[in-house]
C-alpha cells in the first residue's frame, strides 16, 4: 500500500515531543538512580561483584537480562556526569516507543490524530516520567521494545500467507516476548495494553483470531517463565522465603484482591496520580460510565438493533477489558508485596487512558452520521481535543520532571559538592586523614521539606537526603570527580547499623552517614591519631523552590551568551 507524503511526519512530532518533555533529565549532569546513587562500584568490576543485587535479581528474581542492564548503566556511569548519556538513551527509546504504539494504533484504527496524541500522551505519565529521569530503569524500557517487537511479529505472523514466515515471524515473538519476562515482567504486561487497543478496535474475523490467539500465547509463555524460575530456584538452591523472589505467592490472595481494587482507583487518576482516597473519589467510576455508553454506541453503529443483545455484547467487551486490565497487573498478584509505586504503573495508566480516547472518539466523533459537514467539523473538533490532550502531557510531564525529580535532587547535589570543596578538598590537598560526618534529613517531617506546590510523592520530590544510601552515594561521586576515589575495590568494609552506614578503609579516611534522628551520634572511635571530622548537615540544605530548575537553565543560558 502507498504511505501518503507526509507518512514521517508524525512519527517525527511524536519523537521530538518525547524528546523535549524529557529534556529536563538530560540538562542535568549528575543523577542516576531513583533510591539509591550506586557507589560500589569500580573500573573492571565484574556482575558478580554487585553482591546482594546480584543474587536478587539472577536467582531470586530469574531477571539475568536486568541485571545486565543494571551492570552496564551503573558501569558507564562511574563517572556520575556520564549518567546523562544513559538517561538521554533512555528518552530515546521512549521516543521510539511512542512510534512504535502509534504505528500499532495504525493496524487497527485508521484516525491518525486519535494514534499520534494517545502514542505521545500515554509516554508521559507518571511510570515514564521516572524510567527516564533514573539511568538504571533503562531497564524497564529495553524490555518494553522487546514486548513491542513480540507483538508486532505475532501480528505479522497472522498476517503473512507463507507458513516458513508465519513459523519464522511466530517463535521470534515467543523468545522477544520471554527475554523481556527475564528483563523485567510488568514490561512484558505491556502486551495487555496492545492487545487492549487491538480488541477494542478489531472487527474482523482474523484481527480477533490474533487477539485470542496472542492472548493464549502470552499467558502461556507467562506460565513457562514461572516454571523456569522454580528451576532455578531449585538447581541453584535459592532460599526463597526473604526478600523478593519470582514465586506465585497466594498465601494473601484477599489482601491482594483488596490491594488491587485500591490501586484500580489510584492508577485511574492519570497524570495526577495519588495515593490516598476511596475509589469512588477517583475518575475510575466516570471513565467506566464513559466506557460502558460507548460500547453501546459501537453495538448501535455495527447494526445491533436489540437493546437486549447490544447491553449483552457491552458486557462481554467490558469483561474482556477487565480481564486484560487484570492480567497487565498480574505479576504484582504473584509476588509477596503490596507497594505501589509509579513504576507499577506502567501498563495500568496507558489501559485506562486508552480507553477515554477510544470513547470520546466513539461518543464525539460518530455525531451527526447522517449530515456530513456537521460530522466532518464534530470529528476536527475532536481532533483538536486529542492533540490538546498530548501537548498538555507533555508539557506536565516536563514540569514534573524538572520540579519532582531533577531539580531537587541536583540542587543537593550541588549544595553537597559545595560544601565539599569548601571544607574537604583543602583538608584532602595536604594529604590528610579525615572522617565525614553526613547527616541525612529521613526522619518523620524532616524527610518531607518541600516548598508550596511542589510534588512530594514517592518517587517524586526525590531529593537526595531524603535515604542515607543517596547521601553517601553523592559524597562518594563528587569525591571521585574532584578525584579522590573512595571504593577502588571490594576491600572498603561497609557497616550497617541501626540508622547508620559506615564505610571504613577508604584512602582518605573514613565516611558515617546517620539518620536525622541519630545526628549526635559519637565519632570518637573513627578519630584515631587526631583525624578532623568534617560534618556535612543535609537538613541545613536549601529547600528546592518551584521552577528553580528553569530559572538556573535560563540563568546558565544567559552566562554562557
């Protein structure tokens, strides 16, 4: 079939949009992870190395491919200012991404407007906000290219009349779409998503053969990762019952029923997700209503006149929704925990977003069948709205972005680094031994100093003090680029103790980071031979102010003209 001329075009607005509402996560130079700055690591450090990381995620988890990923990310990143070229990677595939599921909107449904504005709308929310700010989610994003690319060769697999392409094209999309349950799962669920759009759009007799036959495929590949996972459980002899652990766990099977119909509440909210609030207070019960009426304005226009068989087939069409809304958050039930978090998101958001597109543009764009104009001026309208939908995700995201996540965090960061330069490196130039005394600010309101109007949810408002973990993450890697290295190998000995981490053996001496409630604690015993304790006070930090991300990049701009 002929593509029109301007064929590129949108998948090009779609890219440049992603491009430049993530932009605030590549204008920064420093920050790398979500909860946690990796500083064990080291040039020539092998997977092994990362210990507890390691056996958690190949064994416990069976997640090989993610631990791959976790090992080069954190390995380019040593360096804490290259962790820009990973997260610019990281909005790169988002970009891609967004082609992709316009392109897949495409073999479904011919409204090019409703697939632009959903493909880069949808990559906007909450989830994807944080898998691009933070370089190790990376992880997350190369499994959802594989759940695409299973998807698209399972479709072409049915659409192909040559039985070696269709055999060919069918078992690449089963080991695409199980490297990425090895990757990580809740990507893999993405499939829910597509095959969603798929169902709610496919009227053919073939498109709906695929649908059933990609869903049976999916769970049953779904089915053998699980098995696989007891296999090694038991060939390696992996202790299951602490930490996380890929087993089916239904020993709380009420509690997660409950779990899940808060979260259905929750994750309805879109863009502005919370995670408080009972569910009828969420939009989850007017998008249902939405939903439901334009199920039976699809019924009326495929000719169903019986009001009896059009509620029955509407009914059959929202359980089947359901049914693929539940399995897109189905490895959640078979794992032991109950926390929610953006991340969780990642295929639940986009079902229920779809879903609003898909219905406005059933119960808008088929007004006024019978006069053409009048339908022609009812579907531009509704064009409009779409794109105005997509242009206000990306625009909120880019806000999120700079005021949640980035701009706090590299606002301590570089208050950290300051106060490093001011009174460690002199002390470090003459070679002396010091103890670094950092103070964390993780207790009770301490851990929630935000400014008016700025988003402190988990896994937003991330400022850097807000875990001990990120404080001595930051010290470390500034050290390292003022170059004074603090873990060449393995040898430095970390010590964990209640609401204190200390990292003895390091060539310049030695690092404690307490918790705000342990600030006083006593540091004779790490001041042999006199050392000088250098305090580095994370509560006494500034307090990140609402658009301060822009004014210092207009500010920067400004300098540098």
């Amino acid at each position: 079939m002929k593509q029109p001329k301007n064929s590129l075009l949108i998948p090009i607005l779609i890219f440049l949009g992603l491009l430049l509402a993530f932009s605030p996560v590549f204008l920064s130079s420093n920050y790398i992870r979500q909860d946690d700055l990796m500083w064990e690591i080291w040039e020539g450090m092998k997977i092994s190395d990362f210990g507890w990381l390691y056996k958690n995620t190949v064994f416990q988890l069976v997640r090989p491919i993610c631990m791959i990923s976790f090992y080069l990310t954190d390995l380019i990143s040593i360096n804490i200012t290259d962790a820009v070229y990973v997260r610019f990677m990281a909005v790169i595939i988002l970009g891609f991404l967004g082609i992709l599921l316009y392109r897949w909107q495409l073999l479904f449904n011919s409204n090019r407007a409703l697939a632009a504005s959903f493909a880069a709308a949808s990559f906007t929310l909450p989830a994807y906000q944080v898998f691009a700010a933070t370089g190790n989610y990376s992880l997350i994003l190369t499994a959802l290219l594989m759940t695409f690319g299973a998807a698209f060769c399972w479709h072409h697999a049915y659409q192909t009349d040559q039985p070696k392409q269709k055999s060919r094209y069918y078992r690449l999309g089963c080991f695409l779409f199980f490297a990425s349950l090895l990757d990580y799962p809740l990507s893999s669920m993405y499939i829910w998503v597509l095959l969603t759009i798929s169902y709610l759009n496919g009227r053919e007799y073939l498109q709906r053969k695929f649908i059933a036959h990609a869903s049976w495929v999916s769970i049953k590949i779904m089915v053998y990762y699980y098995i696989f996972c007891r296999l090694v459980h038991l060939v390696f002899h992996v202790k299951t019952n602490n930490g996380r652990a890929a087993v089916i766990d239904l020993s709380q099977i009420g509690e997660k029923i409950k779990h899940f119909y808060d979260t259905t509440g929750w994750h309805s909210s879109l863009w502005f997700w919370k995670s408080t609030g009972p569910l009828h207070q969420t939009p989850f019960i007017l998008i249902v209503v939405v939903f439901c009426l334009a199920l039976i304005k699809t019924g009326k226009l495929n000719g169903e006149t019986c009001l009896r068989n059009n509620l029955k087939h509407a009914s059959l069409a929202l359980l089947i929704t359901f049914i693929f809304y539940s399995l897109s958050y189905s490895p959640i039930f078979a794992s032991p925990e109950l926390l929610v978090t953006f991340r969780y998101t990642i295929t639940t958001m986009p079902i229920f977003l779809y879903l609003i597109f898909w219905s406005v543009n059933v119960l808008i764009g088929t007004l006024f069948l019978n006069r053409p104009l009048l339908n022609k001026i009812i579907n531009t309208c509704n064009s409009i709205v779409f794109v105005c939908v997509a242009f206000f995700g990306l625009t909120y995201a880019n806000i999120m972005l700079a005021d949640g996540i980035v701009g706090p965090h590299t606002q301590d960061f570089d208050n950290i680094q300051k106060q490093l330069n001011e009174k460690v490196l002199p002390l470090l130039k003459q070679n002396k031994q010091i103890v670094i005394h950092a103070i964390a600010c993780d207790n009770g309101d301490e851990a929630t100093r935000f400014a008016p109007n700025i988003p402190s949810q988990f896994e937003y408002g991330m400022r850097i003090c807000q875990y001990q973990q990120q404080v001595l993450g930051a010290i470390v890697h500034s050290l390292k680029k003022m170059g004074y290295a603090s873990n060449f190998n393995r040898k430095n000995k970390l010590v964990h103790k209640e609401n204190e981490i200390i990292v003895n053996d390091i060539p310049w001496g030695t690092l404690v980071v307490t918790s705000a409630i342990n600030r006083n604690v006593d540091l004779r015993e790490y001041t042999e031979n006199n050392r000088p304790v250098i305090t580095i006070d994370t509560l006494a930090m500034p307090i990140y102010q609402r658009f301060d991300f822009y004014h210092q990049l207009i500010a920067q701009f400004k300098g540098a003209g």
